[in-house]
C-alpha cells in the first residue's frame, strides 16, 4: 500500500509547505463562477493561504501545490487523479468512482467496499504524482457533491483523515472503519 499524499494534516501542507518549503497553492475550476470554487478559495484564503486561480489543467510546474475543484467525470482527466481509478494500492485513496462517475464506493482498510453513496456523494482527497507535489482533489460525483467536498475542507472534517468522502450523514474519514473497530 502507498499513500503518497493525506488530508487529515490541512491545513497543511499549505501553509508551511512540503518538506520545510513552502511551496505555491493554485486553486483549478471547473467552473470558475461555481458555489464550490469560491467556497475552497475563501476556506483556504481563511486558514491562512494565499492561493491563485489557473483553468483546470492549465501547465503546472513540479513545484505547485492544485487544489482541483471539479466533477468526477471531468476531474478523472487530471493526470494526478487517474491513480483513484487504480484503487488505494496505487493512490492511497480508500474510494472508488464507478466507471461513469455516478457513484462512490467507499473501502475499507482492505479496500472492499463498504457502501455505495449516489447524487450528492463527494470526495476530498490528495494524490501525488513522483515528479509533482500533491494535488487535492475537491470532487463530486455531480454538482452537490463538489459543493458538500468543498465545504468539508477544513481542519475539523479533514482532522486525520487520509481521505473524506461526504454524502447525506455528512463527512466520512476513510478507510472506512470495519464494524466493531474505532
């Protein structure tokens, strides 16, 4: 298992960077206009971080931290969240979208799924790629969901977590705990 990149530390590593280094944030839209879009730039802007904007998939140097705001079925195309398709043993991330991005199964720590969440399911996770710095994945299987991912960026829902996935009990760390574990 690799898990290259966590969430359950934000808001770092925003705010003191990778390493020491403190390393530029660039917030990436679908939908620069969008409720999610300005919800993660005003939570980032309010924990501390100076963050710019670019257009979802514009040239990014190794030396950037993304944040993606997007939909499953357009964030899929970002280099850095094709591992989430390859399951947690290539991303780290205990969620899997179903092949046409309407669903979200969430795995637990032997990465079998454990529940299925459908309109509204969302997901904060980071990936890194070996020549990148990690990429945050704000998504949702639709709209809603990227909107409830985007309210859940910050400390109190994020707080050890690898990933969070948000459906309609609200923020889910994963893995998912196994019945009868803590």
């Amino acid at each position: 298992m690799r898990v290259p990149a966590i969430v359950g530390a934000y808001p770092e590593p925003f705010l003191h960077g990778v390493e020491g280094e403190r390393i530029p944030t660039r917030v990436e839209c679908q939908d620069d206009e969008s409720v999610a879009c300005r919800d993660v730039k005003d939570g980032l802007g309010e924990a501390g971080v100076t963050a710019t904007g670019a257009p979802l998939g514009a040239p990014a140097g190794d030396d950037i931290l993304r944040v993606v705001v997007a939909t499953w079925d357009v964030a899929r195309d970002v280099q850095a969240a094709r591992p989430i398709e390859n399951g947690p043993a290539a991303s780290g991330v205990f969620a899997r979208f179903s092949a046409d991005g309407s669903e979200l199964a969430l795995l637990d720590e032997e990465g079998e799924e454990a529940s299925v969440l459908g309109p509204g399911a969302g997901l904060v996770a980071a990936t890194e790629l070996s020549t990148q710095k990690p990429v945050w994945l704000v998504t949702g299987v639709d709209e809603a969901g990227v909107e409830g991912a985007a309210e859940a960026l910050d400390e109190e829902a994020l707080s050890d977590a690898f990933a969070v996935a948000v459906g309609p009990e609200g923020p889910v760390s994963l893995p998912v705990a196994e019945e009868g574990s803590p």
